[in-house]
C-alpha cells in the first residue's frame, strides 16, 4: 500500500514538471517574445526656415534632411525612409504656421509622419537683432525679452498646430546658432541672446511630448575650435583687432566674402548657412537623439 502511494506522488510530481516544462518551452517562450517589430517604411516630416530646406548645402541634397534619411536606412537596414520637406527661407515661425494652416499636402503629411523635425526660431532672433545690434547691451537685452514672450506665443501655436494634425509621433525641435561667433567670439549680447531664445524654444518644445529639444548651438557656433584653448585664443585675436565692437560695415565684409569663412561649418555663399559639413554635424546629433528617443522606428506587433 504503501509502495503504491509512493508511485502516485512520483506520477504527481512528473505531470508537475511536464506542465512546467510545456510553459517554459511554448506558451512562456511566447510571452517573451519582442512586443514590438522594426518599421519597414518610415515617413519623416521636416518644417521650418532656411535650416531645413538646406540652404547653403553645395550638394543641393536638402540639408540635413537628406543627410538624416541615409543615416536611417544606413542604420536600419530593414527600413526605408520618405522624406517631406516643407522648409522656406527666411521663415519666422508665424509664417510657418501661416503654410502650416494653408497648405492641406502639408497637413496630410504631417497626418502620416512617423517622425517629425523642425528647425525654427532663428528668423524670429534676427529680425530682432538686425534691429538692434549696434545698441547697448541693456537696450538689446530688453528688446530680445519683449521679442521672446511674442516669439514663445508664436512657437506654442505652431507646436499646438502641429499635435493638431498629429498628436502621438516624437517632434525633433533643433536649435539656433550663431553663425558670426568666430568673428566676434567676445560680443556676449550675441552669444547671451541666442542662448536664452534657446532656452525658450527648449521649455516650450517639452510642453509637446513626445517632443525633443537638440541643441547644435555650440556644435555649430564654435565649428572646429573645440577646445577652450583653441576659443580662448579666438577672444584674443578679436579683442587685440576690434576691441570686442560689432560695425555694421565688418558685419557686410563678412557676409560678402565668397571664398572663406574661419567657421569650416559656414557655407561661403553667404558665410551664415551651414555648408553640406555643418549640415552633417546637424544630422550627427539629430541622429543621436532619435536613437535615445526610437518609438518612430517601431510598431507594435
């Protein structure tokens, strides 16, 4: 009898660990397996002014936006990418709205991205800035405050405009930069005026989620003087030549001059866009970011 009792809890145990031999190999395996597969197609949306449409780019390839495309399907290579550009030269960020709101290819594309990029606010700085950069230090900074609140308005209802046609893809929102900083490295109302409209295009951006902020503006502003010593060097050279002072006359020599720029990110066409190397850099840290940031890449199962 008791031999047989002995038998039943060894056909017990053994049923007991086929179950979970069968859970383990099938249904658990199951379980396990990725929640979410790799696009095959991706629909990239870039907005904004002359940054986006590519301005300045020797090889008439769109800027950044064609250069972000290659790296995606270099990068995935299961996945292709179609790209719509709707960036305008010397567009402020109303008058991208203003397209936005008019153009219907425009708001179905943006219906259908599976990513969006913007680049804006560098219109908006400099319309200002023209205005005022032969003032004093304390009339610029009053006068870009008064222009940010306008600008903070404009941008939230390009970036509602936006989540309207689209409310759930991330938006990649890239900085401004200063394009005459190896010029005038030591004029601190250029350099503070771009870092707080940065700062306002950052806290905004986040108010979109998914939405990302990239910051290029030293990237772009500093070009190949990466290092402290090589920019200390820089404020040097300025200050013993024009003791830190913007004229409007240097300002026109600089833009006039076709054949160099001590910026090796500035195209020479108009020594204030990137050239196809400063848009490379643009798309390097773009990348890095919608890699930290890859919901666009995937689809759940």
């Amino acid at each position: 009898m008791k031999k047989k009792w002995w038998l039943i809890l060894l056909l017990c145990l053994l049923v007991v660990l086929g179950g979970w031999y069968f859970y383990r190999h099938s249904i658990g395996h199951r379980s396990s397996a990725p929640a979410y597969v790799q696009k095959k197609n991706v629909h990239l949306v870039a907005i904004g002014d002359s940054l986006t449409f590519g301005q300045g780019d020797e090889t008439k390839n769109g800027g950044y936006v064609g250069i972000i495309k290659q790296k995606i399907e270099d990068r995935y290579r299961q996945t292709t990418v179609e790209t719509a550009n709707y960036g305008v030269s010397g567009d402020r960020s109303d008058q991208i709205l203003a397209r936005l709101n008019s153009q219907k290819t425009m708001q179905q594309d943006l219906r259908q991205a599976d990513v969006i990029t913007m680049t804006v606010g560098g219109n908006d700085l400099l319309q200002n800035l023209q205005k005022n950069v032969m003032n004093s230090p304390q009339t610029i900074d009053k006068d870009v405050a008064a222009a940010q609140q306008t600008y903070t308005t404009s941008l939230n209802k390009l970036l509602q405009a936006v989540r309207k046609q689209n409310p759930r893809v991330p938006i990649f929102v890239l900085s401004i930069y200063n394009p005459v900083y190896t010029y005038f490295p030591d004029v601190d109302t250029i350099n503070d005026s771009i870092a707080k409209w940065n700062t306002t295009t950052a806290q905004v951006t986040r108010g979109y989620q998914p939405a990302y902020f990239v910051d290029i503006n030293h990237l772009m502003s500093w070009g190949q003087y990466k290092t402290a010593d090589q920019r200390r060097q820089l404020v040097q050279k300025e200050q013993q030549a024009n003791q830190g002072k913007v004229s409007q006359a240097r300002l026109l020599n600089i833009m006039k001059n076709k054949d160099h720029n001590l910026n090796q990110y500035i195209s020479t066409e108009d020594n204030f866009h990137p050239n196809h190397r400063g848009y490379e850099q643009m798309a390097d840290r773009l990348f890095q970011t919608m890699q930290q940031h890859d919901s666009w890449e995937y689809v759940k199962r």
